[in-house]
C-alpha cells in the first residue's frame, strides 16, 4: 500500500518533458535500476571502530555534598575585611600626616609610603583573591602587615588619637586570619 499522497509505485519512470525540466525544484527523480541486495546489515554501513584509543572510561561518582564543595564565604569575607581595613588604615595615615607635617616631614614621608604600599598591596590582593588567584592570599597578609607597621607608627609617634584608633589594628589581623584560613586556600586551588 502506499500514502494517500505519495507517489504511486511505477515499473519504468516517466521521461522528463520540457514542463518537468523547467519546474521551479528541478528535482531528479530515480528509481533503483536492479534489485536490492538481499543482506543489508547495520554493521557494514559503519567504519570500524578501534578499540583502544576512542574509548572513553567514565566513572560514576557520588553526588558532592555541600561540605566538600568550597565555599567562597571565607575569600568575600577577606576581601571584605582587607577593604575596610583600608579605609581605616588611610584615614588614620592621612591624620597622622596632616598632623605631624610642620614637625616632621621624613616621618610623614615614611608614613606615606607605607600607606602606599599598603594599598598597592591590598587592592591587588583583593582582586587576585577575587579572581582565584592563589598570590592575593600573600599580598593581603603583606598588605595587613604593613598597616600594622602603620600603626605601630601611631604609637611611636605619641600622638593623641580618638580611643578606637587603638582597636583598628583588629581589622589587618582579622583579614591575616581570613585569608590564610584553609577554607579560602581551597577555595582559591578549586
């Protein structure tokens, strides 16, 4: 039986008149000139395959819970901590500057290039940390140590300064422990 619509089954094709030839399709229609063979068989109709070098091994591995997973929690936090601790560390620079200024301009200058290293070094850490890099976690320790010299300068200098000034050394040292925390280690090697 054949489709309501498909071609009807024809001992020898039509010979194509001019109207065929000129169709807007220009299809060529043949029919088989002999008969099929009789062993048709999936495989011939494939290349061969070699064993070895295409064969792909897949092991089936347990789904990950969320423990083994690295989480980013404790890289943000770093990065978030070293942030802060930046802006307090340059306020308090830039207040230690301004008022030691007309006395001593080597301190200020020494002052100053500490800020400044401090902040090369914890903006570059943050945004390699940022981008998994595994050398933000060291610039960010440089960085908290080197605002902690700052620091430090507040209380060789003898300066008078509001009472939390004191406490803000807390900021480095927190981002020190964030970002050589083992969480954010394998964060950074995933």
């Amino acid at each position: 039986m054949t489709e309501p619509n498909g071609p009807t089954p024809r001992a020898n094709p039509p010979e194509p008149s001019a109207s065929t030839a000129e169709s807007p399709t220009r299809i060529i229609r043949r029919a088989p000139s002999g008969p099929l063979p009789a062993n048709i068989s999936s495989e011939t109709s494939r290349s061969p395959r070699p064993e070895g070098a295409t064969r792909i091994i897949r092991r089936e591995t347990a789904p990950a819970s969320s423990t083994d997973q690295p989480h980013p929690r404790t890289a943000v936090a770093a990065s978030a901590v070293s942030i802060l601790s930046g802006w307090t560390t340059s306020a308090v620079a830039t207040d230690l500057i301004a008022g030691w200024w007309s006395n001593d301009r080597l301190f200020c200058i020494a002052v100053g290039f500490l800020t400044l290293v401090f902040a090369v070094a914890t903006v570059t850490g943050v945004i390699m940390v940022l981008l998994r890099r595994r050398a933000g976690r060291y610039l960010i320790v440089t960085g908290a140590l080197v605002a902690l010299v700052t620091y430090g300068a507040v209380a060789v200098a003898g300066t008078h300064v509001a009472g939390i000034v004191y406490a803000l050394p807390a900021l480095p040292l927190a981002s020190v422990v964030l970002s050589l925390h083992p969480r954010t280690k394998r964060w950074l090697e995933q």
